[in-house]
C-alpha cells in the first residue's frame, strides 16, 4: 500500500461553502488527518466512506476523493450503521450540522451512541440552519433572533457534549474551526477508537450568523475563554498560563496558580480514558464567565460495539445452525415431487 497524502483526499469538485465558512477549515483537517489515519490503520483509501445528511456541511462527501453517500434529512446515522455493519472493513466518517444530527436526526444520533456503532461522527455546529436561510437550530443560544425567531428564541439550546455523554458516549471531542492542528489530532484519535466516536466542531455561519462563537474564538480572547485538554496533561489555561482547574466539593472551580495557596499540584490531570464519568460530564458542561469552554478529546473509553457485537451474534447462529444456504433449505423437511 502506497503512503496516502492530502492530496489523495481531494476531490476534483469546486468547493462551493461561502467564502469565511468554518466548513473550509474542518474540510482541511479531516484531508489532512486521513493519510495519518490510513498510516496507522493500514487501510487503503478505498476503505475510507464519507456519509452526510443535508445541509451546507453535508456537501462535504463531493470535496473528498473517497466513497460517498449522501442521503437525506436527519438519516445519516442510520446510513452509516447500516453501512458499517454490512462492511465491518470500512471506515466510516459521517458529517452533519447541528438541526440536521440533533433536530430531525436526533433519534438516529443518540441510540447510533448508546449502541457504540463504530463511527466517526462529525458535528459542524454553527447555531443555525445556514442552507434553509437561518432558521434557529437545536443549539441557537436562548434569546437568538433568527427568521423564525424574530423576537428570540424561547427555549434552552442542546449542549451536545452533554448529550453525548448522557447517552453514555465512549468518544467525545470538541474543537474549534480555526483549530487546525488540533483538528487534525482530534480526528486521527477518533479514527483509531473502537466505537462511536462524535467530534463537534464549534463552526462559523459568515452569512446567517457571523460570530457566533467570537467569544471563545476571538485570538484576543481565546486564551482565557478555552481550555485545550491534552492526555497527561496538567489542565492549566490563560494568556499567562496561570489558571487552572480544580475539582473541589463535587464541582469543577477555576484557580489562579499562587494565589490562595493553589500551586500546580492542585490542578487537575487530564485522563480521557478514566472512568470518571461525574468529571468528563462536568468538563463538557462548563460554560459561563468564569469558566473555559473545554477543546481537546474529553472523553476516550473503550466498550462493546454494536456492530462487533452483530457479528458475533450472526457467527454464532451459523455455527448452530443445520442449514446453511439455499439449497440445503430447499432439500430439508418434507418434499413432494409434482408430476
């Protein structure tokens, strides 16, 4: 097997997102992530299928020079379960857009996680329905004006991580648009974990909603208002690299390293393969002034997979079984000849 490039990954077809959409910059990562993916894995790029729904993010499969399906409205998931427990061998990349997965999707979306489908599930999150002309979405902020909400919105939005986990997730990530690099580790790890893995990304809508994650996003302000998690890693944020997080009377608190008597020690180790689940959930939750919204793998644990689990299930009852093809179950029981 030849050594795949990110040239290998793109398609011949004109990119046709508006100009500034977020969608450009997971596109990249996910070409990029590829190769490493089939480095790893040894597959050839024929292994490699690319599944959407609809939407301005499903249009993704065109811009990949792998096999694609675009199916419709909110199905996606039931497409790549059925595709990846027909074909154990491929590997499975599935892009969708918050209304698209959370909304019409939603079902296929939670029951694909609580059964650990091996999948890799791509969440663009833009808070909006950018290809029906921005409507608001399942993830919108409460108060958002939108089309259909031209005196804001009225309800809570989704927080997919917390989903994700409450379904009992094995994989969960978040990253930013802008986060290349990031994105592009993020996705190989998601590759290389058996089961269902879901990677939001947290994407600009230039056209119906422009700057909506400007207040993580912003270089000026990124530092202080995210938290990259990294395996191993001591969890310590800021421009000066002198907050930190500690988990204390059964809640996540930001510190100040060398203030009030915290020192590095206090500060929490990050281990997405830990089984505890109280504090990935929290992590995935934080929000509001004082806190940072957490980037980085946040939770990677292994469990059965439904589809591994099918397999088994179908050897199992071929090996039992007394017949085995056609003609065998044509020949058994009573027959009669008709003449």
């Amino acid at each position: 097997m030849a050594d795949l490039t990110f040239k290998d990954f793109k398609s011949d077809q004109e990119v046709r997102w508006c100009p500034g959409c977020g969608d450009h910059a997971v596109l990249a990562s996910l070409q990029r992530a590829l190769p490493k993916v089939s480095s790893a894995l040894g597959y050839d790029k024929e292994r490699f299928v690319v599944v959407s729904g609809i939407g301005c993010s499903s249009r993704l499969p065109y811009y990949m020079n792998t096999y694609g399906f675009h199916s419709i409205h909110g199905r996606a998931t039931a497409i790549s379960t059925g595709i990846k427990v027909a074909n154990p061998d491929l590997s499975i990349w599935q892009a969708c857009g918050d209304g698209d997965a959370l909304a019409i999707g939603g079902n296929h979306f939670i029951h694909a996680i609580r059964r650990n489908v091996d999948i890799n599930i791509m969440l663009f999150n833009n808070q909006i329905y950018g290809l029906t002309k921005g409507q608001y979405s399942p993830t919108s902020k409460l108060g958002a004006i939108t089309k259909t909400s031209p005196y804001g919105t009225v309800e809570n939005p989704f927080n997919p991580g917390s989903l994700v986990l409450g379904a009992k997730g094995t994989f969960f990530a978040r990253s930013l648009d802008v986060e290349l690099a990031l994105n592009e580790e993020i996705l190989t790890q998601a590759a290389l974990h058996q089961g269902c893995s879901v990677v939001e990304f947290l994407t600009n809508c230039v056209i119906f909603n422009d700057g909506a994650h400007k207040g993580i996003s912003d270089p000026a302000v990124r530092a202080d208002k995210t938290i990259v998690l990294k395996q191993g890693e001591k969890m310590i944020f800021g421009k000066d690299r002198n907050k930190g997080l500690v988990f204390e009377n059964n809640k996540l608190k930001v510190v100040t390293i060398g203030e009030d008597g915290y020192t590095v020690d206090d500060v929490l180790t990050h281990d997405a393969t830990s089984d505890n689940f109280a504090l990935q959930m929290a992590l995935a939750d934080m929000k509001g002034p004082d806190f940072p919204v957490a980037l980085g793998i946040i939770r990677n644990v292994e469990d059965a997979t439904y589809d591994q689990a099918v397999r088994n299930q179908v050897n199992d009852v071929t090996a039992k079984a007394k017949i085995h093809n056609v003609d065998e179950l044509l020949h058994s029981g009573s027959t009669w000849e008709v003449k």
